[in-house]
C-alpha cells in the first residue's frame, strides 16, 4: 500500500472583515429568503377563518353566524371565510369580545428563561397571536436584541431603529423626564388587536448606558430597573395584555424587564439540562432581584408565575422531568404542556406562527394539534391571569371614600409595580 499523499490544510483565521462580510451576505440572504417565503410587512396577512373556528373563538352558535352573515356577508356565494378583524367585528356584534373587566389593570408577562433554545420565542409568538385571535389587545414586545421575535414577526431586525426599540428608554438614562414626553410608540401588525414593539442589536448598547450612567450620574441610574415600568405606563392604557420576550440573560435591561412585569411564564423543556437552568434562573431571580427590592424598599411578588414543559414528547426522561418539576414547583408548575411538532419548524421557516399558515402550508392535521396544545396552555395563562383580576376589582370596590368624595376609578394605565 502506497504512502497516503501529505494532506492539505485550509486555514480558518477570520479577522472583523470577515464577520462583517458573512453578517451582510447572510442578512442579504435572508431578506431575499424572507421575500420569497412571506409577504413585505406592510402586506402581510392573516389567514382567513371557517365557521366552525369563529364559533370555538366567539363560543357564539350557528344562528349567530347566520344573523351576521345575512347582514353583512349577503349575496357571497360558497363557503364565506372572515378576516381576523371580521372574527372581532361579529364577537363585537353580539357582545361576547373579551376584555379585561372594569377596574382591572393591564396585566404585563414576561416569558423569560435562562438558557437559550427553550421555546421562550417560540412561546411568546404563540400566545400572542392566540390571545390576540381570541379578542385581547395585546402589546408584545421583543426584549431581546438577537430580534428572533421580531423576525418572525415580519420584520427584518436590523432594519429597525433603534427609537422603535425599548432602547429608546434606557438612551434617556441621563434625562428620565423625556420618557414621559416620548414614551416608545408600538407599531400595528397585521393581525386585528396586536400590536408590536420590536428589538434590534442595538439594544445591547443599552447596557453599556445603565453601567456608564452609574459612573457619570448615579443619581438616574440608581432607577435604571424602573424606566421599562414608567414607559410601559403611559402606553399600556389600550391593552388587556402585553407579552414580553427577554434574553436569556440577567443583563440591566432583563433586569428592568423582569421589575415592570405583573407575572412571569417560564418554558421548560422536559429534560435535565432544562431543568438545570431552570433552577439556576430561579436561583438568579431570586438573588437579583433582592437586590432591587432593597434598593426601591419594596417587596416584589409575581403573579401569576407559571412553569410549563414545551418541546415535550413522550419519553422515560420526559416522565422523570415532569415529576422533578412538580416536586420542585408545585401547582406553579401547569400540566398544559406544548408537544415536540414539525408544524413549528415548518411554520417558522415561513417567518409564521402555527396560527398563521394555512393546511397548504404546511400539513394540516400536525398544524391543528400544534394549535390545540397552545389554546390549551393560553386558555390556563387566562384562568390565573382572570383570577387577578378579579382581586383587582374587589379591592377597587372596597376602596373607601376619601372627604365624602366618591373614589378614583382605578386607571388602565396604572402599573401594579410601585416604586419608592
């Protein structure tokens, strides 16, 4: 056997050229990909909707579908589909369009998780747009400046600016009046009831501004954890929900984040390295967050706080994990759980949420089992979220009159957080 020629190396040196070269021709790419698989933003649409789902989602009967269609629909031949804001426009007819109740705030979750590749984007996604279907006004918001979010969300990233970004509240660091003079402004979307704030790589940046603030003025950044809340307060008056998505990180601006959230939802893949970094974000929740609570004098509480298993099949590990994170989190922990399913990915290389892609999309039978696993776990996100409300407006109504005036009607814009 002859001697084997002498290999050939190729070498893999890369300066910041070369980082900057793959990062415009891989954002060219994907643009041009973005343009062949989706619509522009401005042209994007939701798909239409069948009977029988606008009667799951109004919970209304068939006479009811009838009654409308014969008024406004009149003379359509064959089966007649609705747009999402139709769908808002029937429940809005007969009176059945969900709400939060009078005397009830706008609840703001945060999905958050420590570890990357958990599902918390993916989660975020589809609660939006289910909450969003089901009649809410939903703010969601994209905490994170990867922008994966705001990818699929039919925006290319880093074609945002950074004044669309939460960005915007941390560049007023030096001057926190301006905030309520511009309070960052969210943009529509092309679902009815949803409206969007995008990320960017710029919001890294931000960080970098909180840590230069305490050199320069501590003064303003001693309340770098409050501006997310003070923004969000002036904004959050037209919305039943805001969703916010965070990087998995405890950065100054997750920080901030997690201060102005009402209720956190944390996505846990059922296996053991999940479950790991599960215990190391609620180790790192609690020792942080201490910290803030002892610089404002406030005790902060979360509710509701959720943990629930996505990405999950049906394996011996998958059996152990489940059990360990009842022990671990009790009644916190759901057992609402998101399957494993083709339908996301598939979904997800069109720049859509399962809610979004029609059966010739994608296949129709694991798009609807993929829908059913979200409804579930958004219909529980709803239960607890109800359940505060409800307290909300008993303690309104037990509130007492001050000097025989009848008391202040507990404002929308309100935020559940205080700060000393």
């Amino acid at each position: 056997m002859g001697r084997d020629a002498s290999p050939t190396f190729v070498s893999l040196a890369a300066g910041t050229k070369d980082f900057l070269r793959w990062a415009s021709h891989g954002q060219g790419r994907l643009a041009a990909l973005q343009a062949a698989m989706n619509e522009p933003l401005e042209a994007r649409q939701m798909r239409l909707f069948r009977q029988k789902e606008v009667l799951e989602l109004s919970g209304l009967k068939p006479h009811h579908w009838r009654t409308w269609v014969a008024s406004h629909r009149a003379g359509e031949v064959g089966e007649v589909r609705l747009t999402i804001e139709e769908v808002h426009q029937f429940m809005e007819a007969f009176k059945v369009r969900p709400s939060k109740p009078a005397g009830a705030k706008t609840l703001r979750l945060v999905i958050a998780q420590l570890k990357g590749g958990a599902g918390k984007t993916m989660t975020t996604l589809h609660l939006a747009h289910n909450l969003a279907c089901r009649g809410y006004r939903v703010l969601l918001i994209d905490g994170d400046p990867q922008g994966t979010l705001t990818t699929l969300c039919g925006w290319r990233s880093e074609a945002v600016r950074p004044e669309q970004t939460m960005a915007a509240v941390f560049e007023r660091i030096d001057s926190p009046e301006l905030i309520e003079e511009m309070p960052v402004q969210p943009q529509k979307t092309h679902i009815d009831g949803l409206d969007f704030i995008p990320a960017s790589l710029e919001m890294i940046g931000s960080d970098f501004l909180v840590a230069s603030a305490f050199m320069s003025s501590p003064a303003s950044a001693r309340r770098f954890y409050t501006f997310i809340d003070e923004d969000l307060k002036r904004i959050e008056g037209a919305y039943d929900l805001v969703l916010i998505d965070t990087s998995p990180s405890f950065s100054f601006t997750a920080l901030a984040m997690m201060w102005a959230a009402d209720g956190l939802l944390v996505p846990m893949p059922p296996n053991l390295p999940d479950y790991r970094a599960t215990l190391d974000f609620s180790q790192m929740m609690g020792e942080n967050v201490a910290k803030l609570e002892k610089a404002a004098n406030i005790t902060k509480t979360w509710d509701p706080v959720i943990f629930a298993h996505v990405r999950s099949d049906l394996t011996q590990t998958t059996a152990l994990v489940r059990s360990l994170s009842a022990d671990t989190f009790g009644t916190h922990r759901v057992e609402e759980s998101v399957p494993s399913s083709s339908a996301f990915v598939n979904a997800a290389s069109r720049f859509r949420s399962v809610y979004e892609v029609t059966g010739a999309e994608v296949d129709a039978r694991s798009s609807r089992r993929a829908r059913e696993a979200y409804d579930a776990l958004a219909q529980r996100v709803l239960q607890s979220v109800g359940s505060v409300w409800a307290r909300q407006v008993a303690e309104g109504q037990k509130r007492p009159v001050v000097d025989s005036e009848p008391a202040a009607e507990p404002t929308e814009s309100a935020s559940l957080v205080g700060v000393a």
